[in-house]
C-alpha cells in the first residue's frame, strides 16, 4: 500500500507591510488611529479579495505601512498508510500530534466546542465537547471503511454514530446560530457535510415533515458527498474546481451512490436523493439534468441546504448574506418554495442575534426584527427592513440588501 500524509497546524505571529498582505491572514491586534479610533480590529480575517482590498484601502489613507498579522503554517508529514489507517481506527494519530507538538496541543484545547458555543452548564458543555469529537471520529473512520471496499459489516454501525450525532439538536434548538459559530474553529469536510445535514434536517423540519423522515434526510445529507474521498485530496472543496471542469466535480454524486448501494440501512429513496443532490430546478444540474419536480424531494431539499452551507462554510458569509447570495445568483436553481421556507425561517433564527460591522461601516448591536417587506412576490426581499437596536439602544432601520452588503460578522 501507497504512503500517506497527515498534517500540522501552528499560528504565528508576524509584522508584514500592508501591500504584503494576503487573503486568509487574520489582523493580531487592534489597529488604532488617533489614540481612540479603531480602524480595524484584532481577529478580523482577510476572507476574500474584496475584503483584502478594503483594509488596504484603510490602512493605506491613514499611511499605516505596516501591521502584525497572524499566520497558520501547515507542515505536511508522510506517514505509510496502512499505519496511519490503524492510528485512525485506532484514535492515535491526535494523540501523537499532541505529544509530539505542544502548540498544536494548545490550539486544540482552545477549540472545545462548549467555549465557542458559550455553554454555561457544565453537564451540557460535557455533552457537546464529546459528542462532536466523537461523531466526527467514528462517522469518518467508517467512511474510510466503506471507501477501501472494506466488509460492509465492519462498516454497519455508521448508522449507529450518524443517528448519535444528531442529538445535537436536542441541546440546541438555533441551529442556524450553532452552526454560525462552529464554523469558527472546524471548517473541515466532516463539517460541512454536518452543516449541511442539520441545514437540510430543519428545512424539512419547517417543511412540516414527520421526524422518521426528517432523519432519513439527514443521514442521505450526511453521506451524499462520501464520493469526495475519490477525488483528488487537493481538490476536494468546490471552489478549487475551475466551471469549465466542474463536472469532474460532480461525479462524486456518482461514486456516493455505488459505494453506498452496499448499505442495507440506505433505501432505494435514499439512494436516489444521493445521486440526484446537484441536479437543479432549472435542468442545468447533474447528472441527468433534470428538472423542477421531477428531480427527488430529498435531493431538493440537499441542494439547497449544501448551497447554503457552500457559502456559510465555504465562503465563510454569515447567514443573511447568503439568502441574499442565494436569491440573487441561484433562485431558479432551487425549488422556491423550500427556498422561502429556508430564508423565513432564517430571519427568525436571528432576531436577537448579537452582531458587528467591519470598518469602514463600524457599528455592534442586536437586530430586533426584521418587517415582511412588500414584494409583488413571497421571495422577493427588495423591500425587507432590519431593525437593529446599537450600544446606545438607539433603533434604527436599514434596508435588509444593504445590511447584507456590509461586513457583519455575529457575535
């Protein structure tokens, strides 16, 4: 058997000039002007190239040269595969890393999930920080099983572990919120197909769908992309696909299906769901092209939930902005009435919700609500007000296209 690889992850601090910096570097501290006035604040990432021009911009007006960044350095180490294969199985290779690297050791316990969730009770905070650890370890050990065309027995109880893992929403009930702050700290695949389930989980949930239904949809979301792992490992995320190869993306549908049609739990609905999930409602999805109605409901529902999940994840938007993306770049690609249901809901979850705006817009608050606009049609969110209450509890009312346009991070 080949050789594999496993990799390391430590952050360091560094002064770079400003025409130096890059996307994917976070700000190490706060960048003040005037003695009072912050320009940029400590933790902001550089997401994307328009943000990277906008700190540019900044710094550059106040002739700021230089600032201290923080960086995360990735060293890549070859291990032989059937030995990092037993280490998987085995729960070791974290331990290694921990002995053997004290940074990393640190990074990892700042990560527990009960302290980016800000769980007051111990007992629930315990839960939590086994419960996903655990899920993420014992669902991605059995994928790897049933992609080395291991026996399917040795495989069985995946189905155990993923009915274990949504327990999850017995402890939290906004899940948009859990997921907005999870993707803090875990931004890896085993992630996004979580996002993606609990997003397709409560879509089908608001949907009014029964709960044996609703968990026949989260496992097919679950396991719709175990395709991936046939794809190159650099190229495993959709945004490192170029449009003109995309399809070659896409044949991971393809190779979910056969490997799952194994799997006596997975049914023939599932299945299909599976196959189906990039198809899209205006014919330009695959594999088949299909269209409207006649592609699968649950494939439906996880188009949509992974479309979302692209963008909070993957592209790292907050939650309204991507409605907003989703509406403007692919409202005839997804069924309009799961859609609706989806960017309703939304707006529900996050009223109440604790907000800040990045320069140049700075402002923190809490939105209050947001009205029902008065579209000609039920997606249509032209006319759709948030009212967001500031520090100085002062209200005020700003149009719901231009909130999303800013840089609002949820805190």
């Amino acid at each position: 058997m080949g050789s594999g690889t496993y990799k390391t992850v430590s952050v360091k601090e560094i002064t770079v000039p400003v025409a130096a910096l890059k996307e994917g570097m976070t700000i190490a501290k706060d960048i003040i002007v005037n003695n009072t006035n912050i320009l940029v604040k400590e933790g902001y990432c550089v997401k994307d190239q328009h943000t990277l021009e906008k700190v540019q911009r900044i710094l550059e007006r106040y002739n700021i040269e230089s600032i201290l960044v923080k960086i995360e350095e990735i060293d890549e180490k070859r291990l032989e595969a059937t030995k990092l294969f037993e280490d998987i199985i085995q729960g070791n290779v974290a331990e290694k890393q921990e002995e053997t690297d004290e940074e990393n050791k640190e990074k990892f316990l700042l990560q527990a999930y009960s302290k980016v969730l800000d769980i007051p009770d111990k007992q629930e905070a315990d839960f939590v920080d086994k419960l996903i650890p655990d899920s993420k370890k014992n669902i991605t050990e059995k994928m790897l099983l049933l992609f080395n065309s291991a026996d399917v027995s040795e495989a069985s109880s995946i189905e155990e572990d993923l009915r274990k893992s949504m327990e999850v929403m017995n402890t939290f009930v906004n899940v948009p919120q859990l997921i907005e702050k999870i993707k803090r700290v875990d931004d890896s695949l085993f992630f996004h197909n979580y996002s993606t389930a609990l997003t397709a989980y409560m879509i089908g949930k608001w949907m009014g769908w029964n709960q044996e239904k609703r968990e026949e949809l989260y496992i097919t979301a679950m396991l719709a992309d175990i395709g991936i792992l046939n794809l190159p490992e650099d190229k495993r995320y959709r945004e490192q696909w170029q449009q003109e190869n995309m399809n070659e993306y896409y044949q991971h549908a393809i190779y979910s299906q056969r490997l799952l049609t194994k799997c006596s739990f997975i049914t023939r609905d599932m299945l299909k769901g599976i196959l189906h999930h990039h198809e899209k409602y205006d014919g330009s999805g695959y594999p088949r092209g299909l269209i409207g109605k006649n592609i699968p409901l649950l494939s439906r529902v996880i188009y949509l939930a992974d479309l979302y999940t692209f963008y909070t994840i993957g592209k790292r938007y907050n939650a309204l902005y991507t409605i907003n993306r989703i509406k403007e770049d692919h409202l005839y690609e997804v069924d309009i009435d799961l859609f609706f249901t989806l960017s309703k809901r939304i707006f529900d979850y996050f009223t109440g919700q604790k907000f800040q705006s990045n320069p140049p817009t700075s402002m923190e608050g809490k939105i209050v609500t947001f009205d029902h606009g008065a579209g000609s049609v039920v997606f249509d969110q032209s006319n759709i007000n948030v009212y967001v209450q500031r520090k100085d509890q002062s209200i005020v009312v700003i149009p719901l296209n231009q909130f999303c346009q800013s840089d609002i991070e949820f805190i």
